[in-house]
C-alpha cells in the first residue's frame, strides 16, 4: 500500500464535494416515501438506534434487507427510505436495519446488531432474507452471508445471497486514515472484522457493485472480495455502475426499472 494517499482514496466526502446536497435529496426522497408508505418499526434492542423500518410488500418471496452506511458512525436508516420504492414495485418487502454507530460502539458490535436484526426481520416476514447495503452497509451485508445463523436461532439458509454497494471488505487500510478517530481499529480488530478474511459457506452469491467514478481503492475493494471469495467457490459478480460516484451509486434501487434494482429482484426470487 506503500505510495497511495490512503487519506485521499476513504474520504468521499472530500472526493464528492456536492456530497451535501445529495444527502440532502436523500432525506427528502426518504421522508416523502415515509409520507406516501409510512413503514412499520420494530424494535430489535435496547438502543433507540437498533430498529428496523419495514416496508411491507405483497410478495411471497424473500425478503430484502437494506443496511446504511455512513463509515459506521453516522447517518440513520430514515435517510433511505425511498430506497424501498423499487424493490416494493416489484412486490418484495424490504427492511432498512439501524444500529448503533462508532464510537460508541465498535464495528464488531455493529456485526452482531446488525445479524440480531436480520434475524428478528426474517422471524417477522416468516421469509429469507436477501441482503444488501451501501458503503459500511455492503461491508456489513458480506457480514450477513458468513454467519452461522444457528448462534441467533435462525434457519442455516436465513441469508444465502447479497449485493453490497461500495463496501470495504478488508478494513486494515482504515487504520491509517481518519476515520480510525472513531472507529478504533488497531491490525487484528481490522482484520477479525474484514470479511475478506473469512472463510465463506457453500452455496451463496455475492454481487459485489461500486460506482464507476469512485477511487481506486474502493474499486479494488470490491473487486478484492469477488477475486477471494470466488476462488472460495462463492457464486461472485464484480459491477462497476457506469457514471456514479460513491454517493450517486445507491440511487437506482429508487427505481423499479434500473439494472440494479432487476438484480437485488432476481436475487430475491432465485
């Protein structure tokens, strides 16, 4: 890694400078689909932040879990409601999952919430779970798919495929950039959290989506965990989306007709 400004590569925001704006149109996408489909909540821990906002669907086949980013220290899921709208058009059901954010928590803690509430969301729906998630989400939705489900008394087949979204796999660089501030990784917590490193079950797909215009690093993220998962005989597929950025990247599933939200579909009623 010696000669990449790993600083200049993990801060997209700085990447984005129109970032604010964007997350501004999220919130007010999100709030005029909560307005139009007012989610159900449920509770899944003690926290304030541990929910789930259900959206619910017709459809008899999996459900979708869509998990924020925010680098695991930020955001909420009420800023991406509007998510749901494509994946619903399509008669799926789709629960976006909250959890606690660092530094009062750390990302291990994260996992773990975040598998409590994919479970708590399957129990709900009586259906799997396909899951998705953009940025710290994608790394969590990785998360989601090498989990022993029995430790949460859930069905061995509860989360068989994914697609994550500009997700960091392998978290070692993020010691060294700024974001460490909060999140505390020192080398054997980065690693213990990098699904990269993890040794993936039989049997699942992963689609691994970045936005074409995103930094190198980002890029090579997503193409590290196709490229090694894969040789583990996961089913991969590694998709640049042509013209997004990092923060552009996730709109599409707020159309029912985009490549992105067909696939999130087909993964869902395969």
């Amino acid at each position: 890694m010696s000669g990449i400004d790993l600083e200049a590569e993990y801060n997209n925001r700085a990447r984005v400078p129109e970032h604010p704006a964007i997350i501004e149109g999220w919130a007010r996408d999100a709030a005029a689909y909560r307005t139009e489909n007012p989610p159900k909540v449920i509770h899944y821990g003690e926290s304030e932040r541990q929910i789930i906002d259900l959206f619910p669907a017709d459809g008899t086949v999996a459900t979708v879990a869509f998990i924020h980013g925010g680098y695991w220290q930020g955001l909420a899921p009420s800023f991406f409601s509007h998510l749901a709208r494509g994946l619903n058009a399509h008669g799926l059901t789709v629960g976006l999952i909250g959890y606690d954010l660092c530094p009062a928590v750390r990302v291990g803690d994260i996992i773990e919430q975040v598998r409590r509430a994919t479970a708590r969301l399957a129990a709900e729906t009586g259906r799997s779970v396909v899951a998705s998630g953009h940025s710290a989400g994608g790394h969590l939705a990785a998360c989601l798919l090498a989990t022993d489900w029995a430790r949460y008394g859930a069905p061995e087949a509860l989360v068989r495929s994914a697609y994550a979204i500009s997700g960091v796999f392998d978290l070692e660089p993020l010691i060294q950039v700024s974001q460490n501030a909060a999140l505390r990784l020192d080398e054997a917590e980065a690693r213990a959290v990098s699904p990269v490193h993890w040794t993936p079950p039989p049997g699942i797909v992963l689609d691994a989506a970045v936005g074409a215009l995103e930094s190198s690093e980002f890029l090579r993220q997503s193409r590290l965990i196709a490229e090694v998962w894969g040789r583990a005989g996961v089913t991969v597929r590694y998709d640049e989306i042509a013209g997004t950025n990092h923060f552009t990247v996730v709109a599409p599933l707020a159309d029912p007709a985009s490549p992105m939200t067909r696939r999130v579909a087909a993964l869902a009623t395969a």
